[in-house]
C-alpha cells in the first residue's frame, strides 16, 4: 500500500531460525520504504502468526491482519486479530475479529472511514465481509454463499459499493462469485464469474 507521500508499507513473513514449528508458519514484519525505496521504519508483529492483509487510511494509519498459528479456532476464538499503527509504525492498538474466520483474512480495505474486511470460511463456514471503524470497532458482516469460502477480491467503487469476490476451496465444485454491498453491507447483487 502507497500513502499520500508516497511511502510503500508491505507486510513480509519469514521462517524464524531455531523455532519448533512447521515451515508453513511465520514471523511477519511491517516494512515502510520511502519514495526513494530506502528503509525507513519496521516493525516485528509478534507471536507465531502470518501477516494475510494490509490496508492505509487516509490519515496514513496502517492496518494488518496478523493470524496466530497458535489459536484453535472456533466461533468464539479466530485467532485473527486486526493491528493498527501509526505512519510510523510506533503506536499499536489490536482487536480480535468478531466474527468467525478459519484463520486469516483474504483482503482489507478503508472506505468512508469504515474498515472492511473479508474473511476465511473453513470446513463448514462460510467466507464473509465484515465492516469495522477505523477504531477497530465491529460494526456489521454479511455471509457469502453456503460453498464459497475463500475470499479472492475486495474493492470499492465511486459510490461507496463494496464488491467481495468468493471463491469456492477445496473440493468444492461451484462458480467463484461477485457481491455488491452497499456501504451498509446490505446485499445487492451476487454475480458468478
């Protein structure tokens, strides 16, 4: 992601050296390069987890989605949690998702001021998009379709509307599938691709 002044912020993972852990699971960092691409600020995340997503606001905000490979994941404990940073990467604040997720988050964005977020369906779930403030505050979420669980795209138009793309996962056979919310995360239209 760019902010206003042209600096890029990534979200990178690596196997930690030493750690007893399959190599499937990572350390994720935030890198900031200013418009030159010099390194100008990082930040660990910590815990054993994988950053999945990253989104800026218009204040420059940064926000990750981090999973923690160490959460059993059930209705009640996501194991997905949602940090915020400053542009420099100093001050932090977190939450853990509210709604179900198997694991991590497909793609976020920051529209009207609002966070949206696309979640993981796992077996027997379902993908969603969920809305939060930019405080990190759970404000609403919609479920995709019974067999589409994993999230392969989320953008916004001119209006407000919010497009969340479903794919099906595994085994499942059914067309991938676009939604059109309104900004309220009401449902207008489902289209497969």
């Amino acid at each position: 992601a760019v902010d206003s002044s042209g600096n890029v912020f990534i979200v990178v993972q690596s196997t930690s050296a030493g750690k007893a852990i399959p190599a499937a699971f990572y350390d994720s960092a935030i890198l900031k390069r200013d418009s030159s691409g010099a390194a100008s600020a990082s930040v660990v995340l910590g815990g054993d987890g994988s950053g999945t997503a990253l989104a800026l606001d218009t204040s420059n905000n940064v926000y990750v989605a981090e999973r923690d490979v160490n959460v059993t994941y059930t209705t009640n404990s996501t194991g997905v949690r949602i940090a915020k940073f400053n542009s420099s990467l100093l001050s932090k604040s977190t939450v853990t998702l509210a709604v179900s997720t198997f694991g991590a988050v497909g793609n976020m964005l920051i529209s009207n001021g609002f966070l949206y977020v696309q979640n993981w369906g796992g077996a027997g779930q379902v993908g969603s998009t969920s809305k939060y403030t930019t405080g990190l505050v759970f404000v609403s979420s919609i479920a995709a379709a019974a067999v589409l669980n994993a999230p392969s795209g989320l953008t916004v138009d001119g209006n407000g509307n919010i497009y969340s793309k479903f794919s099906p996962f595994g085994a499942q056979t059914a067309n991938e599938t676009i939604y059109k919310y309104t900004p309220d995360l009401a449902a207008v239209t489902a289209r497969d691709v």
